[in-house]
C-alpha cells in the first residue's frame, strides 16, 4: 500500500443491500489517450454525460429533504461503501458501476468524482468539478479533483458559496488550495433522435475485387484516417483508460 492508501483507508461497509441498483459490469479498458489533468477531467465529463444513468436507481435513495443534506448523504455513501487506492501512473476513469465492482480494492478520486457527479446529474442538481493544486504537495500539478455543488441551484453560481463532496477524506472539507479550475456539469444533457431504419437501397451486383487489392486498400484507409498505436497512446509511459464493462 502507498502512504496515501494507508492514509485514508477506511473500513466499509457490505453494501449487499445496494447490489441490484446497479448494472453488473466486468472490467473491460478503454483507451482514452494520453494527456495532462484537463485532459482527464474532459474525459471525466465526458464519462459523467455518458454513465450517469448507471446511478439512476441509487440517487433516489439518496435525495434529502434540502440540498445540504442531500450531498451530504452522496458523500456518506461513497466514503462508507468504496474503499480508496491511489492510482499509478495509468490513471483510470471508472464508471459508477465498475467503482461499485471494486469498492473493496478501492477507487482514486477521480472514480469517486465520476460516481458523486453521476449522482448528482441523475438529480438534476447543478455541481462543478473541482481540480486543484495544493501547496504542500507538488505544488506545481493539480493532484487532487473532488465535487463542489453550489448553494445558489438557480443560476448554477459559485459566488454564494458550495458544498464539498470529497470522498477521499473523513471529514468531508475542502482542502486548502493555492489554484483552482472548475468544470461545470450542467444538468442540460445531449440529446439525440431515433427513428425507424431504413429501407435498404438495392444494390447493384459488382464484380469481386483481388484480395490483394482489397489489403491494399485497407492499409491505405488506416493511414488517412490515423489508427495505429501512436494514436491511440498505447506503449506510452502513462496514459488514461476508462473501466466500464
């Protein structure tokens, strides 16, 4: 275990009661690429507007009678039932139902912003992911990210004041901080029209081209359109995979 395992182990709880509120998952990668932290917290987003679904059952359980007791009830969630591991240098992005999988090997903060944002979006509450630089710590990185949900719901502003949701720590503060960057998770979601398929267009008969010609033209397609290792940031000595099957 790293000192910050040791740190902020927890002892959680079973949880069985909280099983079947969410989809049953394995552990399946996705390679989002390789980037700094803004690059992972566009790709915490975009996982967040992606998955959030996944927290469609357990949210309910969670609302309160007001705002501050609601996040309060996230954070009381996440911190008692999810242990925490640091990452290494792959970061990974776990959706709330690979967290949940896991939750006694232990998720970063990352996963447990992606699972509190998830939460919150089911709500429809108004939240900020929140990355910070910390002045005892590499003060030079953002190395910590956690939820900030502001008390003004109605414009979404900052301005009189937040609540913390950083399930990290047993206290539930936020830390003291010399920069910040905040991303705003807006409850207005992407949207997209379904329709009936259509009717396939008959097709003339065309004569059978080489196998030779046909590889030819598949190695020439990959190029344009960049596949390739390179691309994808595989065999780099750190990078970003998402968990989500």
């Amino acid at each position: 275990m790293s000192d910050f395992d040791t740190t902020l182990h927890r002892k959680i709880k079973n949880g069985l009661e909280f099983n079947v509120l969410f989809p049953v998952v394995g552990n399946s990668q996705t390679n989002l690429g390789v980037g700094d932290t803004h690059h992972s917290t566009k790709q915490m987003k975009a996982m967040v507007q992606k998955y959030y679904t996944q927290c469609n059952k357990v949210a309910p359980y969670l609302k309160k009678a007001s705002l501050k007791e609601t996040t309060q009830a996230v954070y009381d969630f996440l911190y008692n039932h999810i242990q925490y591991k640091q990452d290494n240098a792959l970061q990974q992005l776990r959706t709330p139902a690979n967290s949940w999988r896991n939750r006694v090997l232990g998720i970063d903060c990352k996963s447990y912003s992606i699972f509190a944002s998830c939460i919150l979006t089911s709500l429809n509450i108004k939240h900020y992911i929140r990355q910070i630089k910390q002045p005892n710590f590499k003060p030079h990185l953002y190395t910590h990210v956690y939820v900030v949900v502001p008390f003004n719901q109605q414009t979404g502003s900052l301005d009189d004041g937040s609540y913390v949701i950083d399930a990290t720590v047993s206290n539930n503060r936020e830390p003291i901080y010399i920069k910040k960057e905040d991303l705003f998770m807006s409850t207005q979601l992407p949207h997209v029209g379904l329709n009936g398929a259509k009717k396939k267009a008959t097709r003339k008969p065309t004569k059978k081209k080489p196998v030779a010609t046909k590889r030819k033209k598949a190695v020439a397609r990959k190029k344009k359109i960049g596949l390739g290792t390179t691309v994808l940031g595989l065999g780099a000595l750190a990078g970003i995979i998402a968990l989500v099957k």
